[in-house]
C-alpha cells in the first residue's frame, strides 16, 4: 500500500501533471487522488486501468510488486540489443507496430 501510494505521486509528478488536471483526465475528483497519494483510499479496479495506462506502466510497477516498470524494462532491452545485436531491431520494430500478427 505504501509503494503504490510513493509510485502514483511520483509518476504524476514526473510527467508534470497537478492533481487538479490529473483527477479531470481520469473523471474522478481531486479529492480522490489526494486520497490515494496518502494513502487514505485505494482506486477502483477500472481507475488502476487508467492509471497504468496514463503513465504506460504495469500494475505490478505501480502496486509495488515488481520494482522495474514495463517502460523501463522495454527501453533496456532495446539499448542491449543495440548494443549486441542490431539484425534484430527491424523484427521487434515490426512486431510493435502490428501486434495483431
């Protein structure tokens, strides 16, 4: 409970959002997410939805499960293989931009 409430305040505060805005983004009020970065109430299961997907992070990232975000993690995996296998860059490119196949 601890880290989600750490990790939501720094995730809106890294991305330049005030609670005011961001409460609007989501429809709920600001009381809400004032609540939540104290820790007095926890979000529904459809806002964690919208908060994962708001700042393009896991649940797990922001429940404080796993420590690495998803973000983080992609953006790492791509500099390792820029840095030790380029051939492959131009298949994960593909396959990013059309998940479906």
């Amino acid at each position: 409970k601890k880290l989600f409430k750490e990790r939501l305040k720094a995730e809106r505060t890294i991305n330049g959002i005030g609670q005011v805005e961001f409460s609007k983004k989501l429809g709920v009020s600001q009381a809400a997410v004032a609540k939540w970065e104290t820790g007095d109430r926890e979000p529904s299961f459809d806002i964690l939805i919208k908060l994962c997907e708001f700042f393009g992070v896991s649940s797990d990232y922001l429940l404080g499960i796993k420590d690495e975000n998803f973000l983080m993690q992609g953006i790492a995996t791509l500099a390792w293989l820029a840095r030790n296998d380029m051939r492959t860059l131009p298949v994960i490119a593909s396959v990013a931009s059309n998940p479906s196949h």
